[in-house]
C-alpha cells in the first residue's frame, strides 16, 4: 500500500483507481489480505473527510473480495481421548475441547476461579502472548462469564488446584502463564502428529480448534444456541449461529418434524366427533 500510495495526495485518489488496487491485489493475494489493506486506505481516507481534506471517501463503495470461510474441523469423543492420550498437558486438551475455552482464557485462570461445588470457572482474565511478553487482560468480550465443565473432569481439575494458593494460575507451574505452543515443533502439534500416524483420517488440529469441538459436542449433546453462546462467550446468538450455522442443521429437520406432528394432531382433532 505505501509504494502504491505513499506519494499521492488524498485528494487525487480516484475512485476508480482504488478499484483497480483491489482487483490487482485480488488475483494474487488472500481475500483476508486484500481486505486488510484496503481497510487501511479506506481509514487513511476517512480521517480525510473529518478534517475536511476531502469531500467524500473513494475507497468505500468498491467492489471487495469475499472471504471463503474454511471449514472447521470437528472432533469425536474418541478423537479427541486420543489427542489426549498422547498429549504432553491430557487435562488442558480434554477441558479446551469441553468447555471451548480460548487458549488465554484458559490459561489465565487462577485456583480462585474454580467453583468445584458447582463444576465452574469464572472466566475473568485472557493471557496473550504479544511480542514474546505474556499480557493479562479481561476476555475477548470484555465480559467475566461463567463456564461449566462436564464431571468425569472434576477430579482431574481438583488434582491442578492441590498445593496452589488462590492466586496461583490453574495450569501450568501456577505462576507462569502457559504458552501457546509452536504450531510445527510444539507438544500440541507433535501429538497431532502422533495420533495422526495411528489414524490418517484424524483432522489436523490447532487449539484454537477444540474450540470448534467443545461446540460440535455441546450441540451434539442437545444444548441450543443461547446455551453455547454463554459458554463460549459469543457476543450475540445471532454470531454463534453465524460461526456454527452448520451445525444447526439437524435442528431444521426437528423443527419440520415437529411441525408435521402438530399438524397431524390438529387435523385429527378437527375430524374427531365431538362428545
């Protein structure tokens, strides 16, 4: 973007020039890429039209590369005891796939979070990982929320909590934030690697995934859309669905279903000789 608008002034841009960029970049690059630099000039340009520099905002208005969503890899109960199995850290595998934790929120919860009683944590701080330098902030959403985990969990979370004062971290030595692991050498990727050898038809995976799993799971369990966007922390319902329409789609085939059965009923009771 600079070598291609770096020297021009704001107000000699064109409308049509800036279409032109986009096509260019479009037929070699990422749609992610092309929208990020051109979000950059589209920015640069509304500043310009604050400050009266220009009368309107060419940039906007363009045609834009649509971004192809990837398909998420979904995990089994199976699948994922197997990744657990050959993990370095089992535990935290099992309870991102089950809870849907961010790999910061997880890692930055502290023996005080726990509700054994309850089998909750209350998710409060995010720990990311910004320049090789560990720092702690509130949750994506801004939002402290609550999050079950299932019970064959319990005794494995109770185990992490022993010894551990309140403020001590959950997991990892408990005054330490746990990294993210490299995604080529780390333990993660090598017990991908390991299970994979066992089965090729076993997904690739990052942790980031288990997210996905923890809501393929819940849903597969029965849970509704409001229920999983609690638990991940999702702003609105409206963007779960949008994240994980395709899992929802055996709740379509319910809702026919169930609305063949009312009709059915009703028409039996119109044609039934009243007493």
């Amino acid at each position: 973007m600079q070598a291609r608008w770096g020297a021009r002034a704001v107000g000699s841009v064109k409308h049509s020039e800036v279409q032109d960029w986009v096509a260019e970049l479009s037929r070699d690059r990422a749609a992610t890429t092309v929208l990020r630099a051109h979000g950059v000039l589209a920015a640069v340009l509304d500043v310009a039209v604050k400050y009266r520099r220009v009368s309107r905002n060419v940039a906007r208005g363009v045609a834009l590369p649509r971004k192809v969503p990837k398909s998420k890899p979904y995990l089994t109960h199976e699948q994922v005891a197997a990744l657990a199995a050959a993990a370095t850290y089992p535990v935290l595998v099992l309870f991102l796939a089950y809870t849907g934790l961010r790999w910061g929120e997880a890692t930055g919860l502290r023996v005080k979070h726990v509700d054994a009683l309850r089998r909750r944590v209350s998710v409060q701080e995010n720990a990311v990982l910004v320049g090789g330098v560990v720092h702690v902030g509130t949750p994506k959403t801004h939002e402290a929320r609550s999050v079950p985990y299932p019970a064959f969990l319990s005794l494995e979370i109770a185990r992490l909590c022993e010894g551990k004062r309140r403020e001590d971290l959950l997991f990892g030595d408990g005054v330490t934030h746990m990294r993210l692991p490299n995604s080529v050498r780390g333990w993660f990727a090598f017990a991908v690697k390991r299970v994979r050898e066992a089965d090729d038809e076993f997904p690739r995976v990052t942790p980031h995934d288990l997210r996905h799993t923890a809501a393929s799971l819940a849903i597969s369990a029965g849970a509704n859309v409001k229920a999983v966007q609690r638990m991940l922390g999702h702003a609105s319902a409206s963007m779960t669905l949008d994240t994980y329409a395709d899992l929802f789609d055996d709740d379509l085939d319910g809702v026919a279903d169930a609305l063949d059965q009312a009709r059915r009923a009703a028409v039996v009771a119109e044609v039934l000789p009243r007493a």
